[in-house]
C-alpha cells in the first residue's frame, strides 16, 4: 500500500493509520453483526489489519519473538519460585564462600574505618593548625588501609558477578529486574536466559548492562527442577522383568520406601 503511494501521501497518513484500522475494524464488528455475508466484514477485517501492520510495520521487524517465546517459557518456570534474593545474598548462598568471606571482612574493615573518622569529625575542635606528625602518619595509615580494603572488596565483588553470572547463563538460577529503556524504568519482568550471554552483572549495583540493554533493581531465584521419573526396572537374561516374591492370600502389596520430596537444586561450588 505505501509503496503505490506518493511519498508526501504517504508520510502524512501514516501517523493515522492506527485510526483509521480502529475506524475500519469497529465498522466490520458492527457489519457482522447485521451483514447475511460474511465476506463483507471478513474484508474490513482485512483492510484494518493491513493498516495496522503499515503503521507498526518497523516496530514488528524490530520484535524478536525468539526472545518473547523464551520470555514466556522463563516466565512458566519462575512460578515455583518462592524466593528472590538481592544479587549480594544470592552471592552469597550460591558461589565460593572463601570470596564471599574476603568480600565481607573487606566491607566491615571499610565501615569500621568510616565510623573511626565519623568519630573524630564529631570530637571536640582542636584549631586548625593542629597537625602533628603522629597523627598525619595515622590518618595515612588509614587512609591506606581503607584503599587496599576497597580494592579487595571491587576484585572479589567482581570475581562473585562472573560466578553469578555463570550460573544465570546456564539456567541453574533465574533472574528478574527492571529494563530501562531512554532512562525510563519500565514493569519488572523476568530476564530471558539468552540474554545474560550479552549482558554483564554488577552485583554492587545490582544491575546487568550490554548490547543497548540495562535492567536494574536485579533479584534472583533458585529455578525450581521438575522430579526426574522413576529408574526403568531391569530385566533378566531372558529379557523379563523379574517376578515379583509370593504373597500371602489376602495380603496387602508391599509398601516401597517413602517418596523422597526434591529439594531445590544448589549450583555447584567452585573449588576454592
């Protein structure tokens, strides 16, 4: 339709054909209803979904129904999931604790040497010449260690996103945030499993970035695992399953063992 238009038609009954594929669908539904053919409402139905596709036709090249059948699929599994975790917890439940525990000493140290000068700041004024040179090597003494504590505390944050990260890519976990899209916050949502192979996880800032994508306000569940069936029951060297032992008259069949109900599944650790 647009390509046997002149172009200046074109581009101003554009903006309109949302409208007018409205005006022509509201026309069949009222037509079917008092129309004996139904070809006369079948082609307004027509006619309203042609322009509809011209007004919206980039937006349906841009759509990727890959992602969205995988979004509904991800979408199905996430129903069983019963908890969701900030970035730094799942960290913490799910990767190397010999990190996780270097990546909480290097917190506390920096919080402990915040609150030292938090402490002193509030003391009581001592001029403002005041600069002896013990106290000038303690505060470079701690102003050192409140760097090295900050570097271990981004290397280990970022070794926690790569394993996080990892697992989130091989579907053992899921994930659910916030896109945002030209600085807007769009409705949470459940993050497609191939959409972590392009995007970068900040467990700090609990966001994940890549390819033109941003979620933030990141949470994390453990993905719930359907139960495996029953083992097959093997058979003989003559190929037949194997005879069940004699029963007493009237007996009761025998019980097997009590079903053991699946736990949620754990990614496995890493070795320290």
């Amino acid at each position: 339709m647009a390509d046997k238009l002149p172009s200046p038609i074109a581009n101003g009954l554009k903006p309109y054909a949302g409208w007018v594929a409205l005006g022509f669908l509201i026309f069949a539904l009222f037509t079917s209803l008092f129309a004996r053919n139904f070809m006369v409402p079948l082609g307004l139905y027509a006619v309203a979904l042609c322009f509809a596709v011209w007004r919206y036709w980039e937006e349906v090249k841009a759509f990727d129904f890959w992602a969205l059948d995988e979004w509904l699929r991800t979408r199905r599994d996430a129903i069983g999931v019963t908890q969701w975790h900030a970035p730094h917890k799942a960290a913490e439940l799910f990767c190397n604790q010999v990190a996780v525990r270097t990546r909480n000493e290097a917190a506390a140290e920096m919080n402990t040497i915040m609150m030292e000068i938090v402490r002193q700041t509030r003391g009581p004024y001592s001029g403002p010449h005041d600069f002896s040179q013990p106290v000038a090597d303690h505060h470079a003494e701690r102003n050192a260690r409140y760097d090295a504590a900050q570097v271990r505390l981004n290397q280990t944050d970022a070794l926690l996103s790569r394993e996080l990260h990892h697992y989130l890519v091989r579907g053992d976990l899921l994930a659910k945030g916030l896109p945002t899209v030209d600085g807007t916050a769009r409705a949470e949502r459940v993050i497609p499993i191939s959409r972590w192979r392009v995007l970068t996880l900040d467990i700090a800032k609990a966001q994940a970035t890549g390819e033109g994508l941003k979620y933030s306000g990141i949470v994390v569940g453990v993905k719930p695992k359907k139960p495996s069936p029953p083992p097959p029951q093997t058979a003989n060297k003559n190929g037949n399953k194997p005879a069940e032992p004699p029963r007493a008259p009237n007996a009761p069949a025998p019980k097997g063992p009590p079903a053991v109900r699946p736990s949620a599944p754990r990614p496995s650790k890493p070795s320290a």
